[in-house]
C-alpha cells in the first residue's frame, strides 16, 4: 500500500520559510510522501533553496520565475507588471484580487494538478488558494505562520486586499481538517474572530544544536547583543532600543543580522552617539544551516516585536526560541506571544515594556555588569530548550494532527 500522500504549499523560498522544512522533513522521515511546492523568485535564493534541499526526504517543485533564460525573464515581467496593477487598483480604487498578493492564479493551477491525500497551506496565497481547493473537495490543512489580514506596517497596507484575505482565512479556518498556530495567543485570537475551532499551537522552535553559548567560558570581552531577521528595517523595535542602549555606562556592542534595507543603517546610526557608533555592528544574511552557529557567538538575544500590527503582538517568531537552543539570554519585549514563553521560562531573561526606554537603560546596565547573572540566564535559556522549547518537543502534535486528519473522510465538493 503506498504511503500517503501530502502537499505542503507556500509562496516563499524555502531558506526564508524554515516552519515549511521542519514540517516537511518531519513528515517525509515519518514515511509520508511529501511533496513541497514554492515559488522561485530570485536566483541567490534558489541556489539557497537548492543546498537545503540536499538529503531532505521530501520532493520539492517550483513556479519559477527566476533565471536567465528570456522564457523566464518574460514570465517574471508579466507576474510583477500584473502585481503591480493589481496592487495600485487596490491601494487606488479599493479594488481587491488575489492577484496584489503574487502569483496566486499560477499556484491555485499547480495545486490543482497535484492531488494528495492532505495538502497543507502555509503563506497568504496558499490561504487564498485553500478555500478554492476544499470547494474541490480536497482535504486540506493550514498553518497560520502570521495572520496576514492583521500584518504589516499602515505604509504598506494600503495594496493589501484586506477584506480578500478576511473572507479566505474565516472560511479556511471554519472547514479545514485541522488549524495550526504559532502561539496559544494566535490561536485564541483566530478562534475569536472568525468564530472557528480553535487551532493547535506548533511552536517556532528549531531541533536542539549540538553548541550552544553555555559550551563556551564566559570570557571578558564586553557582552554582545544579537538581533536577526532577513531584513534589517523599520517597525521591528530597533530604534527604541538602541536609544535605551545608547544611553547604557557599561560598555557592549549590538549585532544586527540580515539583508538591510536602503538607507536604514545610516538612520539607525543617527540614533546612536558618535561615540558609540562603532559598537553597532551589521552582519550580511548567513544560511539557515550557519545562523544557529552563528547566534552562539553572541550573549543576548534581543526579541524586540512591537503590539502592532496585531499579528506581532500575538504570534511568537522563531527568534525567542532560536535565542534559547543557542543558550542566549533573552531580552524580549512584553507581547502577548512573547509573554507565553517569558512567564514558562522566567529566569532565561529579562521581559521589558515595549516603547519605554528610560527603564530599559537601567535594567540594561544592571544586567551588563553582573557577568554572573547573565551567565545563570543564559544556562537557564538552554535548559528551557532542551526540556520544552525545541522542535522535538512540537513535531509530535504535527504528526498526531496529521494522522487524524487522513483518517476523517474528505470534504464533499461545494
């Protein structure tokens, strides 16, 4: 009897989509035939995407619009240029398609050519996509990764089909065969709009490193902060601590990670006195594979989301639990989601007010000059992965929720 068979949808690069991998490589060593669909946008990332491929037991198929060849190009041309129309009729004329999203028509057309026993949604126009596939007939999944209606920063939401994306997630969520979330927080907030089961929380978190900070002496150089992302950019609380931090007496240097926006540096820099310029540091984007190694060179993970847009208030991102497996101590602003791990695991951190900062310089410079007391949370953040905060400790409801959904029969088509 052949193993059966799921489809786990995105709309984003594997290397930038790590919840995908981990879903995917779990289900494919479980035995499932698993077959990953993402769409191919740039070529640096689709070598990425390629490296992590390798010795992965699932499949993986593309949309391409990524290379050099003038079928490619001309492809890509038409999907931006049709993006970008959509987005302005929706920004000018409040007129909403599926379309302002990315190539939403191409992987509805993809999915449906693909039939499995389970297909699993994860990003926005896999969302999108889901309600059309269970009208199908088709038993279907979703992640709630973000809540996409309630994202991004007011300069950005004009172009947003916000009501489009209301309707897909209220009807997704009412008739898949089951709902996972990143956060208790997220899931209670789902269940209460859209008057849903409630979905299952499926934590960020990551399998246990091998080498964490606590593998290392704690040494005399001044401590070092950490903060990663893919983009370096505005509305993810970094100016509201580099001006707490600016203003610190023990010395310290702060590390962000990622792809920077244009012209951010320069304005985060004019936040920060001359004088103490040359400790703010900026690292290029590192591999999947690179970044847990690469977190435990550093002291303190900064987890910095703001209470808006909502989404960041709620959910939990995978910085807060990789900060933990690397044996980081934490400092992380008091969002709901975040909150949820700070009060399981209270002594791995230090759990601040977001948009305060005369405090924070306090809390920062008692913290920086008590080299014992950042080394105890930094063994505390480790033991709080190791005994609950890893993929291993979540994988095992993914596969239960899986099971039950191959056992319930189908959706009948609507």
């Amino acid at each position: 009897m052949p193993a059966p068979s799921i489809l786990i949808l995105t709309a984003a690069h594997l290397c930038r989509n790590p919840r995908v991998v981990k879903e995917a490589t779990t289900l494919g060593a479980a035995g499932y035939a698993v077959t990953v669909m993402s769409i191919s946008l740039q070529e640096r990332f689709e070598r990425l995407d390629l490296e992590l491929m390798r010795g992965r037991p699932f499949t993986r198929r593309v949309i391409n619009y990524a290379g050099r060849n003038p079928v490619v190009r001309a492809r890509d041309f038409l999907q931006r240029s049709a993006t970008w129309s959509a987005r302005l009729l929706c920004s000018q004329l409040k007129l909403e398609t599926a379309q302002s999203l990315g190539p939403a028509s191409a992987l509805l057309r993809f999915a449906r050519s693909h039939p499995a026993d389970l297909t699993i949604a994860h990003t926005e126009i896999p969302i999108w996509a889901a309600q059309h596939l269970l009208r199908d007939g088709r038993r279907v999944a979703v992640d709630i990764e973000d809540w996409y209606s309630e994202d991004l920063l007011f300069a950005d939401r004009h172009s947003r089909p916000l009501r489009l994306l209301r309707r897909a997630e209220e009807f997704v969520l009412n008739h898949v065969a089951y709902a996972s979330a990143t956060s208790d927080s997220m899931a209670a907030a789902l269940t209460a709009a859209y008057h849903c089961p409630r979905p299952i929380t499926l934590h960020n978190t990551f399998p246990l490193q091998p080498r964490s900070r606590i593998d290392r002496p704690p040494g005399t150089e001044p401590p070092s902060f950490i903060w990663f992302s893919q983009t370096i950019g505005p509305g993810r609380g970094l100016e509201l601590f580099l001006s707490a931090w600016a203003r610190t007496r023990t010395p310290s240097r702060v590390y962000l990670l990622g792809d920077e926006r244009p012209g951010y540096r320069a304005h985060l820099l004019s936040r920060v006195p001359a004088n103490r310029r040359e400790d703010l540091r900026f690292i290029p984007l590192v591999t999947p594979e690179e970044l847990p190694f690469k977190l435990a060179e550093f002291d303190i993970g900064l987890a910095l989301e703001l209470h808006w847009p909502r989404n960041r208030d709620i959910t939990i991102t995978n910085k807060i639990f990789q900060y933990l497996n690397a044996g980081l101590a934490v400092l992380a602003t008091d969002t709901a989601g975040q909150t949820e791990v700070m009060r399981a695991a209270p002594e791995c951190g230090l759990l601040v007010t977001a948009h305060e900062t005369a405090q924070l310089t306090a809390r920062l410079d008692e913290l920086l000059a008590d080299r014992p007391r950042l080394r105890a949370y930094q063994q505390a953040a480790r033991t709080a992965a190791v005994e609950r905060y890893t993929w291993e400790h979540d994988a095992p409801g993914l596969l239960q929720a899986v099971d039950r959904a191959l056992a319930a029969p189908p959706p009948s088509p609507a």
